[in-house]
C-alpha cells in the first residue's frame, strides 16, 4: 500500500474520461493537517499525454484552499488514460510535497463496471485439498476476494457445502456451485463453474456416458491428424452439458507437465483452440514456482491465437489444494469488470471479454493478462484500489473462520460489516 493510502482519503480515483471532475482530498490524521495559512498547489500530469483540454504541461498550477478540512480539485481527465496530480503546500518561498495521488479516467463503456475479484478453481479436503470447504471459502474472502467457487474433483457436492455453512449470514463473498470435470477416458479437465447440476453425476452409469459420447463422436466428420476421436467429442460432450446446467465450461491448464508430457496431447489442445468448445480458457492456472513455464505457454498460445482472430474469453484460477500451505492460493486470480457480481453478470462479463487473469507470485510485482486496456486499468487498480480493499476483507475473513468454528457471534459481526465494500467502491468508482 502506497504512504499517501495511509495518510488521506482520495476520492473519486476512477472517472469518466473526457469530462471534468473534483477530486476531493481530505487527510486522515492531524499530522498532515491543512493550514488556513498556506496555499496548497496542484501539478497534473497525464500519463499518457492525451491533454488537448487538460492544460497540461505542468506550467499551469492550479492553487487550491482548505474548505471544511479539505481540498477540491477540479480536472479535465481526458481519454482513457491513468493521471498524476502532486499536491504541494506553498508557504512564501517553502514547498513541501504532500502527496502524489492517481487517478483513472474510463471510456463510457467501462464506466458502470466495477472490478470484481475472484478464483473459480480450488479444491478441498473434500477431495486432495487440506481444509474443509467453509474454511476454503473464508480463506477466499480473508484474500480479498469477492465471489469464488469451489471446484473438487469429480464432485460438486462439496461447493454446495460450503454456500451452506453461510446460509443466513449476511456476508459479501459470493460463494457459487463448482466442480473440476473429469470426464471418464478423457484426459482434459474442465470447470463447470455456476452450473445448477453436477456434470460429473451424469458420468454414472459410464456405459450411458460412452454411447452417448460414442454418438457424438460418429457425427464430427474428419479429425486433423493425431486428435482421439472419443476425447474431443467427450470434452464436446462435456462443455455442452456444463452448459446445459447454466455454467461456465472453463478448459483448464493445457499446459500442465505430468507423466514426461503435456496433458492433453498439443494435437487435441490445437483442435480445441480451432472449434472453441468452451466458454473460457485458464490462461493463468495454478502452478508452483518450478512450474510457472506452464503458465508462459499458456499466454504465448493465448496471444497466438487472438493474433489469428480468435476471441478468447479467459480467467486466471489458483487450483489451490490448500490455503494455509504457503503456495497457490492467493497467487492467481480473476478480475472481472462487471456491473455486479451476481453469477449472471459475472458470466456475461467473462464471455464479453471483460476480464483479465493476475499472476501475483510471492515477492514480485503483479502481473495481469488479457486485453490491453483492461490489463492496463487493472495494474492502476492493483495498485491504487486493491489494497483499500482486501484490508477491509481481512476482517470479514476471519469472522467467516470464526462463524465456520462455531462461534456464535461472529455471524452478528459480519452483518454490521456488510456494505463495506460497496460503500469504497461508492466513493472511488465515480465513472
């Protein structure tokens, strides 16, 4: 979290774009106080130098005063671009810098659509992970995320589970269905995320599975060289009845290293990029750090294929087979620009387009990809919205442990803390 996120309160810091705003800066604690004696003045500076109307460059200096322990600045913040403005207090021939605050100016069709975070691929002890789904859903919001879905292994039961241990608390984590799809005889994995039915259910019996697979596969007509007829038409299959169910059909890490090879072959991961079974491609998946390579490919063939005109809606996912581990969870997530984050918009947001996958490994900077002008929103988020964020979860987090464990207070808790985040996002999202 940046020094001035500690000391003022900045707001709104995502605007339209093209269109004058005040900007409001008002400190948080008396020792960066204002002063009815000194004037305090405003450089500006578009970062991208889209500034036609902005009366950018920095010679002019709008000089602003304190009115009810505050400033109000007011900015043309042209295009779609992020914004500097360095506040100094002015007192005869002594400056001092206050503070460098940022804001983003957004096109209208941004404007409306707040940043949703979330991870739609993790597992728990329900199948190979370590904790209980409620914990895994706790963990989720104590991380800062805002919806999430657990997604065991062959079994959507558990996903269930954990919706259920929070019914009838007013918490602001949305917890969906899920379930990692593992179609017998197929070695592609898939997500159904928000789906109303298991997918995995209707692999029993396997022999009504087969013939039906077996039907599917006899209408595809010619195959390129080396694709096993029964896997595509099973992962065909599949991805049609996780739509069936109202889900998201997720094609899962097709770069991921076992057995002295990749999984699934490169010949059906190629096949499956022409045809687009699916909904949405996990272009950042869950990987330890001797596996990121994984993750590379995973983008290179994502860029590769939208160089040839392919839209590819996308999701970056944990596969976290634990939460308290030190690794995976919390490494990769999703964002999503959605007007709420009901399943619906959430869906309909990542088919449109409208999300981007972060890779934040332990020590360095985080990474987001996608679309260029959402990656570039979603690093200004990061680093001037996020933090505001998941500070406020951390409680909310660990209220959610709390409730999980028993502890009959902390459903009341979490009540009076619901809102929160909307009520930040209220104040700082004025596009």
């Amino acid at each position: 979290m940046r020094p001035e996120h500690r000391t003022f309160s900045v707001y709104p810091v995502v605007v339209r774009g093209d269109a004058e705003t005040e900007i409001t800066v008002r400190p948080l604690y008396d020792h960066v106080a204002l002063r009815d004696d000194a004037e305090y003045e405003v450089t500006y500076y578009p970062c991208e130098e889209f500034s036609q109307r902005s009366g950018w460059p920095e010679r002019n200096r709008p000089v602003v005063k304190r009115i009810n322990g505050a400033l109000r600045v007011r900015q043309y913040f042209e295009g779609e671009q992020e914004h500097v403005l360095h506040l100094d207090a002015v007192q005869g021939d002594n400056r001092r810098r206050m503070g460098e605050f940022r804001v983003y100016s957004v096109g209208p069709d941004l404007g409306g659509r707040i940043p949703w975070k979330g991870d739609v691929h993790m597992h728990s002890s329900r199948s190979d992970g370590r904790e209980a789904p409620a914990y895994v859903a706790a963990a989720c919001r104590g991380i800062g995320l805002d919806f999430m879905a657990l997604t065991d292994h062959g079994q959507y039961e558990p996903s269930l589970e954990a919706i259920r241990a929070f019914e009838g608390v007013k918490c602001d984590l949305r917890m969906y269905p899920g379930e990692e799809v593992h179609p017998p005889g197929n070695p592609v994995h898939m997500v159904n995320f928000g789906g109303r039915f298991s997918v995995n259910a209707l692999f029993a019996p396997e022999s009504s599975y087969r013939s039906a697979v077996e039907d599917r596969a006899a209408g595809l007509g010619q195959l390129p060289g080396g694709v096993d007829r029964f896997q595509y038409a099973s992962t065909v299959w599949s991805f049609e009845r996780i739509r069936e169910a109202g889900g998201l059909g997720i094609f899962c890490h097709p770069y991921w290293f076992t057995n002295h090879r990749y999984a699934p072959s490169g010949a059906l991961t190629s096949h499956i990029f022409d045809t687009q079974p699916y909904d949405a491609y996990e272009i950042i998946g869950g990987y330890h750090l001797f596996e990121v390579a994984s993750n590379t490919l995973q983008v290179a063939r994502y860029h590769e294929e939208r160089a040839r005109g392919r839209r590819i809606p996308i999701v970056g996912v944990s596969d976290a087979h634990g939460c308290e581990r030190g690794e995976l969870f919390g490494w990769y997530y999703t964002i999503v620009f959605a007007p709420t984050y009901d399943l619906s918009d959430l869906t309909d947001a990542i088919r449109g387009l409208w999300s981007v996958a972060v890779e934040a490994l332990p020590g360095q900077e985080p990474r987001a990809f996608g679309p260029f002008r959402l990656v570039k929103y979603a690093l200004f988020l990061m680093r001037e919205v996020f933090p505001l964020h998941d500070e406020l979860c951390v409680e909310e987090g660990r209220l959610m442990r709390a409730h999980a464990a028993g502890h009959c207070e902390a459903a009341d808790r979490l009540g009076q803390l619901a809102g929160r985040i909307a009520g930040l996002y209220a104040l700082l999202i004025g596009a």
